[in-house]
C-alpha cells in the first residue's frame, strides 16, 4: 500500500508538472468506487479551466488546490499510482510498487491501463493516475478541513515531540504497533514502516504502547524520520532502500526470508495486521 513516502512521491510528481498552470483537458472515466458515487462530468466540471495553485499532501492523501473551489483530494488506496505521462517530461520517476508487479503502465496503443484520472495543462504536462484494484479514491471537497475530516498530525511535516507523544501514550495498553497505524496519531505510517521503524528501533511490536520509556520514544521517533526522509530521497523505489532494512525481507509470510542478520523473523498478527518482527532484536 502507498504509504507516506510513497505519496510524497506523487505530490512531487504532480506538483513538478502542474503548479501554477492551468488545467486545460481532463478524462474522468465512471468509476462509482474510486468517484465515491459522484458522477465524472462534475469532477471534470471542476477542475477543467481551474489552475493549479498548490500541490499538498497530508498522510495517505493528496490534493490539488485551484484558483476556484472545490479543490480535488485523492487517497491512492492499495495500488494507485500517478505517472507524468507527459510527452517531453525533464524528470521520470520509475518507482513501481510491489503490487503492481511488472505489467506495463500502458497498453498497445500508449494509453495508461487502468486509468482513473488524466489531467492535461496549457503547456501540454499530463498526469495520469491508474488502479488496477480500484481501492483508491477522488473527492471534491471546499477546503483541505473538509477533505481530510479526522486526519491527525503529519508524522513528516508535523512530527511528535518525545514529551508529547509521551503525554498522548502513558496509560495506553494497545499494541505500540496497533497505534503507530492509527491515523488520527501517526497520518502516514502503513504497514511497513511501523514494523521497519519498530525493527530499528528494537522495540516488541506488541509492547504495551505505555511502556515504553521516553528515551524508547526518542530512539522510535528519530527512527522514523529517518527511514521517512531515506525513501522520500529515492522516489519511494524500494530497489534502492537500504541492504539492511527489514523491509527487503518482511513479505511473503511463510514463503518469505525466515531470518535477518542470523535471526529469526516472526510473522503474526498484531493490532490486526500482519508483523514481522525479529524477537531477539525486538524487546
């Protein structure tokens, strides 16, 4: 699923690409999933002939800001993905996502599969946004309060300080892994970043969310900012994260990597996801 890096990622695709122009042709195809029941001619209607004044990004979601309201907001679900399918792009990014395995983006005659969204500005930059899962999502929405009801801090852009985070933890009994994916506290944080920065940081995925130390909080919090800013710096590509992370070894359940560094890598379930976690480094 694309998580924080990941959707960073796009932002940047469609800011480079979109900011400050002015959107001149869209393709909306019907879609009552990923339209949430909203016809295509009303997002059409509102963003052909809007410019793009701002490219933003909060957690899992993405939006685009007009000169003119509604604003478009996106969520990429399990697989979405947004490409510059522009004809003279300065800049590819070549990220793929493990879910979409190694299918080419278009079919024979150039156009993107599985299309959901294809904007075109005034200079000829196209953004095409593609689901072949349809669990992704666009909204229309009067103002990024609207469109991100619920959303709790940035984990990047808003990040907890220890004696905060300590203050919003103490007493809590859920798994820190369980919290960690609640998006009203950690908005970014998916599976695999919870359990690369809980492996990093040496902490049990099932600990108690209050027990841990605020020294344990600094050592998780620096984690995260690091491994946040590594694959951000790459594109989100993951062929290109660090040899020693975990998350080159996490996937595949009983058929995956069995150890990491000599030992042992444990998959269950924890706050109703699978984990993988390493119990002798994990404590």
């Amino acid at each position: 699923m694309p998580e924080l890096p990941e959707v960073e990622t796009v932002r940047r695709v469609m800011e480079r690409a979109l900011r400050g122009r002015r959107i001149v042709e869209a393709e909306v195809p019907e879609d009552s999933i990923v339209l949430d029941g909203v016809p295509s001619a009303i997002v059409k209607q509102a963003v052909v002939g809007a410019q793009v004044t701002r490219v933003g990004r909060k957690g899992k979601y993405w939006w685009l800001e007009f000169d003119r309201h509604p604003w478009l907001f996106g969520h990429l679900g399990m697989a979405g993905w947004i490409r510059d399918v522009s004809p003279n792009r300065e800049h590819e990014v070549m990220t793929r996502l493990r879910e979409h395995g190694s299918a080419p983006w278009d079919d024979e005659s150039g156009r993107p599969r599985f299309l959901k969204l294809l904007l075109e500005s005034e200079d000829g930059h196209r953004i095409a946004m593609t689901d072949g899962r349809r669990l992704s999502r666009l909204r229309l929405a009067g103002s990024v309060e609207a469109g991100l009801q619920g959303l709790g801090p940035d984990v990047r852009d808003e990040p907890w300080s220890v004696d905060d985070l300590a203050v919003k933890l103490k007493g809590r009994t859920a798994p820190i892994k369980a919290l960690l994916l609640d998006q009203k506290l950690f908005a970014g944080v998916g599976n695999w970043i919870a359990d690369e920065v809980l492996f990093q940081a040496g902490v049990r995925p099932s600990r108690e969310a209050g027990s841990l130390t605020s020294q344990e909080l600094a050592v998780l919090l620096k984690k995260l900012g690091d491994i946040l800013e590594t694959a951000i710096a790459v594109d989100a590509d993951s062929s290109r994260y660090p040899e020693d992370w975990l998350f080159h070894l996490r996937w595949g359940g009983g058929k995956g990597a069995g150890s990491v560094g000599g030992h042992e890598i444990v998959r269950e379930t924890v706050g109703g996801r699978t984990t993988a976690w390493a119990p002798a480094l994990q404590k």
